[in-house]
C-alpha cells in the first residue's frame, strides 16, 4: 500500500492504483482516475454508474457485479463498454474507488 | 404440530433435515424435490475424464433422508411469503410455519445468445450438469484435439474453482494420451486473472502458465457464434474454438424471484451472518439459493448448516440470532497428474498457505500441490454419502481457524 497524490489529494492505494480507502474518494479524485484510464470526461451517464456503485458498495468496499449496475441503473451491459472501454468492472471499480472484482483464489 | 418446510432436498436441505430432526419436538419436517436421486455435484468435474461414471455421483434421495422426515417429490411452483404458503405443481398448497429455501444454483444457458445452438452437445458442451459432464465426457473418448476453450459466461459461479481444475486435468489428459501436443487450451474469464486473490496469485499464478493455458482475461461474452465457431465479446474481441465447454449464467430458482425475496438472479436475499431472509423472519436460505457473498460451494453450506442448526433453535424460542457463518469455504483443487491443493478462506480472510490440520488423515497442505491433498478429494466422496449428508459430525472446525496457517502481512 502507498500514498499517491490525486487531484492534489493524498490517497491510499495498492499497487495496482485502486483506493484501499473508499472514504477517501472525492469526485476530483474520479475525475483524474477516469483521465488516467483514457476517459477524458465523465459525463451524466458515467456519473450514473458510479454513483450507483458507490451506492452500492459492498461491506467491504467491493463494486457490484456488471448485472447489478446494469439491473440497478437501467443501463445496458453493451453501453457499459461504452462508456468505461476494455473492461468496465475493472475501470468502474477503480473510478469509483472501490476494490477490484476478484475471485476466490 | 408446527411444520418446517424446507424445499430443496440437495446437499443443504439433507444435511439440516438430518441435523434437525430429533431436535424439533411438536414440529414436523416436510422436505420437497422434484428430483428423486441427490447428485454428487463435486464429481461432475472429474466424469469428462472418465475418472467417475454416473453410478458414482448419483443416490436416491430417500435413502439419504431421516424416516421421520416427510418427501414429496414435487416443483414448487409458487411461493406466498405473506401468506406462509407454496404452491405445487399440481396446484396444492403447503403451508408452512418456517420456510428454508434449499434450491441451489443452476446453469441458464439460454441467457446467452448463441449458447443453445445445434451446435449444443456436439462442438459446445458443458461440465456443468450431470448429463452435460457425460456427454463430455462422450466427445472427449474421441476428440482429435484442437482448440478447446473453457468460458466462464458471468460470476458468481458453483465452486469457482473449477473450471481452473478443468483445464489442469484437461492438460494432464491429453499428456496421458500422448495428444497434448495437439490441443491448444485457453481460459476466457471475465475476471482480470485467473488468480486474483493476492496470496493465491503469488503462489498459483504461475500454475497455468507451466501447464501451457492461454488465459484470455476480462472477457465477458456477449454471445456464440456456433456456424464460425467463435465467442465474442461484448468490445469485439473474437475467441474461435473448436471445442467450447462453457459455464453458463449461474441462478436461482425462478419461483424466487417470483416472490419478490431474490436479487437480481434469484438469490435469496439474507443477512450474510444469520441466513435469515432481509425482509421475512420466518424464513432462511441456505447454500447456493442465498446470495451471501460467500462462495457457491458444498463445503460453504455444510459450515452454514452448523451454525444454523443453533440459530433455528433460538428462533423458534424466539431468541435473538447469532452471527454465527463467518464465509467459512474450503476446497481441495486438483491440479492434475494425482496432485491437489487445499485452500480456506472466509469472508475476511483471503486464501493462505502453511498446513491444515486434520486429525488422523491430515495434515493437508494449503496453496500447495500434494498429493495427499489428491486422495483427500477422492476420499472426500465417500465422506460425502455416508458423514456429511447425514449430518454426522466432522473433525473439522465449522468457523475457519488460522491453526497451521502463515499469517503474512498484506
């Protein structure tokens, strides 16, 4: 773990650049992870996604499931590749500051 | 006579009516399935490669059920939460004073596009089913080789491990019959890794690489396309196989969802601790039907059962409900070649090595191949029928432990 400056706030992150804390995240911090993953600007319907996740968090500041933001905002998966190109999970999971989705192993 | 209806008379559902039966004094227990033989779910992995045959995963159910517990083989068709009453398939009503769903996960082919084609049973196929690992298990007495890809549609999956021990006795296989050389393997996942869990990443990761997988990540399938022989992507990435097992959309039951008590695939919602339903306190989920975040595994709900067993007695004398499931999994992973792994983990602990004590037969060695890990897993069949179902106790702590485990600094 190790602190990283983002949008001139220091963050917690691991070494694959995913907040460890998901309290420190602000929407500044979205928007310089979302320019670092090529998305130059967050638009309402990106906004829509992540505020659902962060909404949805886990327990354990896990993302949802690609089906449960693609039940919970309306949005289908195909727009979900769309707006975060190259593997949304992933990309939703570390703009919106929470983990990465895993398995178990 | 009060009655406890649990419907589902598989792996969860056989071990509580056994646990609970000559605890429950003025309560009678009702079980309802319309299956009437209890399958051996672990044992589909091993049918494709002709280790097992149908007779080895497969027991009448009645023979696995406590006497006094009454079976009907029936669908249910419908379930009334407000009312406390389901409905059958031919149109009779069970009222119930608590409810356990029991019902297990099962494979949805027909959510992916493409997936039920012709081409079903013939160039694509699954292990995830009875009939699907011996129709495999057919095709693969007398494949030529080629390229075989292993797809895992959407998480969460039944026992997420396997589809990585697929691919490594599939690679030992194919070396037995001196035709390794001619297959190409390939894991398309939607996850990032086939290993993501830091610790099993470190010591795991490099297990496929040796064994010759080309691993294809995040890669979410939008549909098949069986007349080119081709998965592809919802960004476009083309996958062609000649020969596609793929691990379907996994789900609950249908009358759940029905019920309004599901989430979106018809997992029971309940508190991850308790197993009690988020919105009836009358009624539980156990095993693969309950969407707590713990893995869909048979080891998950035989530690669910456990605690529930003391939860259900404080319930019905109307006492507060303990946190007593803590995500406790463990499961042995063959890695080909007469080898395994063991790996135990829990909602906050993620998988690590060191050595998991067992009286007598153990000790069995976590995230590291062995052999005696091997034998366990054959062994663990026979346990299976004649221990777990009938709800006999195990050596084995039901809360994980960190006994025997490295404690490594994250």
């Amino acid at each position: 773990m190790m602190v990283k400056t983002i949008a001139n706030i220091p963050v917690h992150v691991n070494e694959e650049g995913f907040l460890t804390d998901a309290s420190e995240w602000t929407r500044e911090v979205a928007g310089a992870i979302a320019s670092e993953e090529g998305i130059a600007d967050l638009t309402p319907e990106h906004w829509r996604v992540i505020d659902f996740c962060r909404a949805n968090r886990t327990a354990n500041g896990k993302s949802p499931t690609l089906r449960q933001i693609t039940t919970g905002t309306g949005l289908p998966t195909k727009t979900l590749f769309a707006l975060f190109p190259k593997g949304p999970a992933k990309k939703v999971a570390r703009i919106a500051g929470l983990g990465k989705p895993e398995g178990c192993v | 006579m009060k009655n406890l209806l649990i419907i589902g008379a598989g792996t969860a559902g056989t071990m509580l009516a056994n646990k609970l039966v000559n605890k429950l004094p003025g309560w009678t227990v009702t079980l309802v399935d319309p299956e009437p033989v209890h399958l051996y779910q672990p044992g589909y992995l091993f049918i494709p490669f002709g280790v097992y045959k149908r007779s080895d995963v497969v027991r009448p159910k009645s023979t696995l059920l406590p006497r006094s517990a009454r079976l009907i083989q029936s669908r249910v068709t419908a379930l009334d939460p407000e009312r406390c009453m389901v409905r059958l398939d031919h149109g009779q009503i069970l009222p119930y004073d608590a409810l356990v769903i029991a019902t297990g996960a099962d494979i949805d082919p027909s959510q992916t596009p493409g997936l039920m084609s012709p081409a079903w049973g013939d160039s694509v196929h699954t292990f995830y089913s009875l009939d699907g690992s011996l129709a495999l298990a057919e095709k693969l007495r007398t494949w030529p080789g080629g390229r075989l890809v292993i797809n895992v549609v959407e998480n969460p999956i039944k026992c997420p491990v396997a589809p990585l021990e697929f691919l490594m006795l599939a690679d030992a296989f194919f070396r037995e019959r001196k035709m390794r050389d001619k297959v190409e393997l390939v894991y398309a996942t939607p996850l990032p890794a086939a290993f993501t869990k830091p610790k099993a990443a470190q010591r795991l990761g490099r297990l496929l690489d040796e064994k010759g997988v080309k691993v294809e990540t995040e890669f979410m399938i939008e549909r098949v396309e069986p007349e080119a022989s081709r998965i592809v992507s919802y960004d476009e990435r083309q996958v062609a196989y000649d020969l596609l097992v793929s691990i379907p959309v996994n789900a609950g039951a249908a009358f759940v969802g029905a019920s309004g008590l599901g989430d979106e695939l018809n997992y029971v919602r309940v508190d991850p601790h308790t197993l009690q339903s988020t919105q009836f306190e009358n009624i539980f989920a156990l095993g693969d039907a309950a969407n707590a975040p713990a893995s869909k595994a048979g080891s998950v709900a035989h530690f669910e059962v456990d605690g529930f067993v003391e939860n259900f007695m404080r319930y019905i004398q109307c006492k507060e409900l303990k946190p007593l499931f803590d995500g406790h999994a463990n499961c042995f992973v063959e890695t080909g070649d007469g080898r395994g792994l063991l790996i135990d983990f829990n909602y906050d602990t993620e998988p690590l090595p060191g050595r998991y004590p067992l009286p007598v037969v153990g000790p069995f060695t976590l995230l590291e191949e062995s052999r005696i890990n091997h034998w366990g897993k054959l062994a663990f069949r026979w346990i299976y029928w004649n221990v777990l179902l009938r709800g006999l106790p195990l050596p084995a702590p039901t809360r994980m432990s960190m006994l025997g485990k490295e404690k490594i600094a994250s």
